[in-house]
C-alpha cells in the first residue's frame, strides 16, 4: 500500500518552497532558471520560494550569476550530481514543508514549479515526478539514444517496481519535505545515477509517486551527460536496488510518523 508523507495544512499559513538546483559550469542558463520562478502567483498561494544554487566546483562564473539573480550560493567541491544535490538537501532549514528539484542548464521550465507542487500540497501524493515523455518537448531537445535510453529505463521500473511513472531520468522533482528527511540518509550515488536511486528507493518505502506533464527545450551550454558511461552507471543503480529494502528500524519510524498524521 502507498505512503503518503502529510503536511500539517493550515490554509493561513506562507509554506516554505526550497528549490535545489546542482550546478557545474551552468553560467549560460542559471540565470533564466532563476529569473522564471514564480515567485509571485507562487505567494498567492501562500507559498514562498527560496532558491538554492549547488555550485559543484564550476570552472565559471556560476556562482556569482546565480548569486546576482538572487540565489543562495553553497559550494560542494566534490564534483557529481549525487553530490551536489546530497549537500543541498542537508543544507535545508528545518521549517521548509516542500521541496524541488531542477537542473540549471534551462532545460526544464522553473515556471512550472507550482504544478509540482500542487499535488503534495493537495495531499494526493508525496512525490511528483516531471515527465518530459508525457509532456511538450521541442526539437532537438532530447536526442534519439536519449529518449531510447529512457523508454528502456522507464518501463524496466514500472515493470520491476509498480511505479505509475513515465520519466524515471527527469531531472525535474518535487517531495514533501518529510518524504525527502526519510529517502535522504538511503542516497550513496555520486553522479548521474542519483535520479534512479532516488526513484527506485522510494518506490521499496512504498511511497506514492506520480509524474505531472512538463516542458523540456535544448539546454544552454554543453551538456555534461555521456550516455554510454552514465548509462552503464545507471543500470548498475537499478540492478543494485532490487534486493535494496530499508532498514526495519527506519521503515517502523516512517510508518509511525505517518500513522500520528494520518
């Protein structure tokens, strides 16, 4: 049965949006990412977005673009997306209630963040995941191999796993902050695979995850993605996550948690 990880609503109340952005030599296209947040119909709906940059080690002016289009800058010098986003997800403050997830190389459009959002704050779900596959993407914007690559990935975790999701390598997440405090401590990789860890993980904690349709153009700057290396890296995650189960302990306190909210 699926969990839902709940948020005490209170429909008076500003929730705190935390949006994580992993970046290494995005100068080109985290400036636009930034500047399209919703911030205002995000506070017309009672939620504030705190934006937060994860310089991994840039060779550019990444953290100084961001800093200017009104990030918060942390540094985390050990290079890999796993990295970075593991840095940035410690680094919350406690009293955020949501968070998000996505790339700096403007691919995927930051105005549509409160569509990810919407479903946790509506209680249906307590992981939303951004498909390109079921949404609009424009030309160019995702090769053959790619696409190819992620119909296999896709439809091996639907299969193996009973996911309703349609886009397992997005780089376009959501959770409610409680669900991400109990998939943190579970997350080792170190680069690319951290998208198929996160999913598969979560889909073992019987967590319900459910993908929205987004938009997904050609990024800005090169992209930093080999497809035959991070590609073996990831099927490597997926196969070393079905025998994966949480620990007794921490699968109980979950339980619990969700038990006192329900």
């Amino acid at each position: 049965m699926a969990r839902i990880a709940r948020i005490k609503r209170n429909d008076q109340k500003m929730y705190e949006v935390a949006v994580i952005i992993p970046c290494y030599n995005e100068a080109k296209g985290i400036a636009d990412v930034i500047k399209k947040m919703p911030y205002k119909r995000a506070k017309r709906n009672h939620w504030n977005l705190h934006v937060y940059v994860i310089d991994n080690n840039s060779s550019d002016n990444t953290s100084e673009v961001a800093r200017q289009a009104g990030a918060t800058v942390i540094h985390e010098p050990k290079k890999g997306k796993g990295n970075a986003l593991r840095t940035g997800f410690a680094s919350l403050p406690e009293t955020t209630d949501f968070v998000v997830m996505l790339d700096g190389d403007d691919t995927y459009d930051s105005g549509e963040v409160l569509r990810m959002i919407e479903p946790l704050y509506n209680e249906f779900c307590s992981v939303v995941i951004g498909s390109r596959m079921g949404g609009k993407r424009t030309a160019d914007s995702m090769s053959f191999t790619s696409f190819v690559g992620n119909w296999f990935f896709t439809n091996i975790v639907r299969v193996t796993h009973k996911v309703p999701v349609t886009d397992v390598l997005t780089g376009y997440f959501a959770w409610t902050k409680q669900a991400l405090d109990e998939l943190r401590p579970h997350l080792r990789s170190d680069g690319f695979a951290i998208e198929m860890e996160m999913i598969t993980k979560m889909a073992r904690m019987k967590y319900d995850i459910y993908s929205v349709p987004i938009s997904y153009t050609p990024r800005a700057g090169e992209s930093n993605l080999n497809p035959i290396s991070d590609g073996a890296r990831i099927l490597r995650m997926f196969a070393s996550t079905l025998q994966w189960r949480p620990s007794g302990r921490q699968q109980a306190r979950s339980e619990s948690r969700n038990a006192e909210q329900a």
